[in-house]
C-alpha cells in the first residue's frame, strides 16, 4: 500500500484507516514519504517567521487557551507600527515569509489590515495571515493589498464533531472561508488537530481526503494538546506517533505541497520538529514575535521556546537544520507544482 502510494499518490478510505491503525509498517511510510519530499520539493527547508500579533478571540473553540470564555488569559493587541518592526526584524534575520496570526476579533478592522498588509509588502516579505473566518469581501481586501497565503485548519472534517468542539461556528462556513480563498488566488493552508476527544481514525482519513479534494497547497498537522484552563483539560492528548502517521500521508498524497513541522509535536517530543522533517515535513515556522506577546499567546500548555528570542529561535532552528544536513531556503518558498 505504501509503495502503492509512493507511486500513485492515492489512496482509499479503507487503505488510509488500515495505515492509520497499523503498527507494523510506520518505517515504511516514514522512508516513503522522507523520499517523496526528497525527489518532489528537494532538500530545502523553508523557514516563516511567526508573528502571533494579538490573543483578542471572539470564539470559544473547547480545546484552545485563548478562548473567550478563558477568564485566565491577559488579553494584548500589538500595534500596527509594533508588529511591522516584529517584521522588519524578522526580515532583517533572513526569514522571506512571515505568518500573520492572531485570535478572531474585530480589533483589527480591513482598514487597519490593509494597511499592515501594504507595510508587511514593503519590507520585501511574503506574506501568509492566519486570523481566522472572515468575509469574502474581507478575504478580497487583504488579496488586493498583499497577502499571498492564508492559512485556516479545517481542524476536523467530522462537521458534528467541529461544531461541538467550537459551539456556535458552523463548518459549512469554514468550508466557505476555504472555498473563497482558493478563488481569490491564495496560496491556502490548511490542516487539522490528532486526537480530539470523539475523532476516529475514519474520519481523520476523511480528512486526509478532504486535503487532497480541496488541493491545499500547505497542510499542518499537530496532536491536540489538553489546555487545563479549558473544558478538555482532563482529555488525553494527542498522540505524537498517529499525527506523524497523518502528516507522512498528507506528504504521499500531496507530493509536491509545503508540510510544516508542527511545534505542537516538539511540545510531545524534544525533537518533535526534526523529526517531522525526516518523515515529510519540508518547512517550520519558528516564533518570530517578541515582547510580552510571546508568552501570552498561549494555545496549549508546554509553548516551546516561549522566553527565547526571535533571533535565538532562528539560528537555533538553523544549526538543528543543519545537523540533518539540508539547507535552509533561500527562496520564498511558494509551492511549486511538479
Ligand atoms: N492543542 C494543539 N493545537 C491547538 N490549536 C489550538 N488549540 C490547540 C491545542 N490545545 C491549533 C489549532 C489552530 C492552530 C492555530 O492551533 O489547530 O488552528
Ligand atoms: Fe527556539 Fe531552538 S528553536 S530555542
């Protein structure tokens, strides 16, 4: 089935599921899939500059810390003019992308975005948002003034499940987002979670498929990691082993797409992002925001490199790449069709 894969780039449900759960053959997907990156998007390793901009959430998703209902979590909003020097620095230590990311909240209306975005461009940089469902006129303004990518999990394709995880969002509206921002010309990432309380390895298949249908051209796949400041506090978490198993399918599936190395893995495991890199990952998005923001955009318990400096972070991250003997990207690193 994995060399199947490895040639066809398709798989079933049923083959997914039978992957999904066996034991046996993970090395043999792994090296498939290593060797799929290797031979279709080569030995690069793109770096993106994240920038976590403001924590605000008007949403109340049952897994993340920076839910509304988290009475925990100091809220911040960076200023335009703070987060274009994050930006600058960022270019300034050599990243060529940066990714946008903050809560959902109308804190900062199009105006404000368009104005960012035209700042982030004249810096020289790529640009990719990550700040949730908007409108199609919203998606349509941050087009026009610059933004080339964006990027919004799915989080899970089981809709019931999606709904019950993020009371009052509807997953046909998060389908809409994806829809719209595939025609506006983005580059669009997406992905989901391993190990929500309910998910099967049924559905977790579905969502594989769902990445294809959709063809994405980014796909990010971590474990869920319990927040005790939130309602699944007491969940297990995700498993580190299956959301690898997902991500090296995702890279047979997908051959020629940008997969990142989570950093919820290297929250499960010391060297979780190196590993993803060796078992289909080809990008990583290193913590590129400064000051008190960086400790308080808190997801998940265990933030890796949360009192790290964005410059300690890069070269960091840089001389791990290296000690796996892959070269860091000198490109912008958009995806390039085979
Ligand atoms: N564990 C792991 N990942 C999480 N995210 C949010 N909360 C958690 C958590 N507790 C992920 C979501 C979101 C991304 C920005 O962070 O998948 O899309
Ligand atoms: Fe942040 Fe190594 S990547 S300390």
């Amino acid at each position: 089935m994995v060399e199947k894969a490895r040639l066809s780039h398709r798989l079933t449900h049923g083959e997914l599921v039978t992957l999904l759960a066996g034991g046996g053959a993970d090395g043999a997907l792994f090296a498939a899939a290593d060797r799929v990156r290797r031979e279709q998007v080569g030995e690069e390793v793109h770096l993106r500059g994240l920038i976590e901009f403001s924590n605000l959430c008007r949403q109340d998703c049952l897994y993340c810390g920076l839910r509304r209902s988290n009475p925990g979590v100091r809220r911040f909003q960076l200023a335009i003019g703070e987060i274009l020097e994050m930006a600058r620095e960022a270019a300034e230590s050599g990243y060529r992308t940066v990714v946008l990311q903050s809560g959902e909240s109308a804190a900062y209306p199009t105006g404000a975005m368009v104005e960012l975005l035209h700042g982030l461009k004249a810096l020289g940089l790529t640009v990719a948002l990550s700040v949730g469902e908007k409108t199609r006129r919203e998606y349509e303004a941050y087009r026009r003034a610059g933004a080339d990518r964006y990027l919004l999990r799915i989080e899970t394709t089981d809709a019931r499940l999606y709904e019950r995880m993020s009371p009052g969002m509807s997953w046909a509206n998060r389908v809409r987002c994806l829809m719209d921002l595939r025609r506006l010309g983005y580059e669009v990432g997406t992905g989901c979670l391993v190990g929500l309380p309910g998910q099967s390895l049924a559905s977790l298949a579905d969502d594989l498929l769902f990445f294809q249908a959709l063809d994405a051209d980014m796909v990010g796949i971590g474990p869920f990691i319990p927040n005790p400041e939130t309602p699944l506090g007491a969940a297990a978490p995700g498993s580190l082993a299956l959301s690898m198993k997902m991500m090296a399918l995702a890279r047979l599936l997908l051959p020629d797409i940008n997969i990142p190395a989570t950093t919820a893995m290297e929250v499960l495991h010391p060297q979780g992002r190196l590993l993803a890199l060796m078992r289909g990952a080809n990008v990583a998005m290193p913590n590129a925001t400064s000051g008190p923001a960086r400790s308080l955009y808190a997801l998940y318990p265990g933030k890796v490199c949360a009192q790290e400096t964005p410059r300690h972070c890069r070269s960091c991250f840089g001389e791990k790449i290296q000690s796996l003997g892959r070269p860091i990207g000198t490109g912008n690193g958009a995806r390039i069709r085979s």
